[in-house]
C-alpha cells in the first residue's frame, strides 16, 4: 500500500499553534503585570518583549487566529482530498481486477473480453 502523503496544513498548524500559545500565555502575563500597583511596577521598568506585546500583542493573536483558521480549513480540504483520491484509487483497482478476471474467463473460453473469436 502506497504511503499516504503528509499533509502541509497540519505543520502550519502545529507550528502556528505553539507560536500562538506562547503569545497568548504571554500575552496573559503582561495583563496581569499592567493590573498589579503602578508602584510595584515602578521598581523594574519593562523590558522589550512587554513593550512589543503592549504595542502589538492583540495583533499578534488576531494574526495568528486568522492563520489557525485558514490552516485549519486547508488541512480539512486537503484531507478530504486524499480521502477521495484513495477511494478512487481502490475502486479503480478493484475494476481492473475485475477487468483481468473476465479477460481471464473470456480467454479461458476462446474469445476475447471484447466478444470477437480468438484464430
């Protein structure tokens, strides 16, 4: 049985996935930072990565989300191509047996599948 072939959309997603639930675990710490007392976030100013995530953060998420969907409906389509090819695949293969065996009975009988005498 030929091996099936690895479907694209299911990488995006797991890679996509982690990505956005980094994001969104540290998109939670940083809200959670911004509602503590200002004074207790006086004493260590914010570093880089919580001020991109102030700028950017929701954009991230949102941008993320829109990639998981579209992904998610790519791997559903693509898996649902497949699912179709290898039935066709099986039915087509089940037809040429069943083609191989009245040739076989045919020629077994002197004539051809196609019905003309064999000389």
């Amino acid at each position: 049985m030929p091996r099936t072939r690895t479907n694209p959309f299911n990488v995006v997603l797991g890679i996509v996935g982690i990505l956005f639930t980094i994001t969104a675990m540290s998109y939670c710490v940083f809200v959670l930072r911004g509602v503590q007392a200002a004074e207790a976030n006086a004493a260590s100013p914010p570093v880089a990565f919580e001020r991109l995530m102030d700028g950017y953060g929701t954009t991230f998420l949102v941008a993320q989300l829109a990639v998981l969907a579209i992904a998610t409906v790519g791997a559903v389509a693509f898996d649902s191509a497949e699912g179709r090819r290898e039935v066709e695949s099986r039915q087509g293969s089940r037809g040429l047996s069943r083609a191989h065996d009245s040739s076989a009975a045919a020629s077994a009988e002197g004539t051809p599948a196609q019905g003309k005498p064999v000389p």
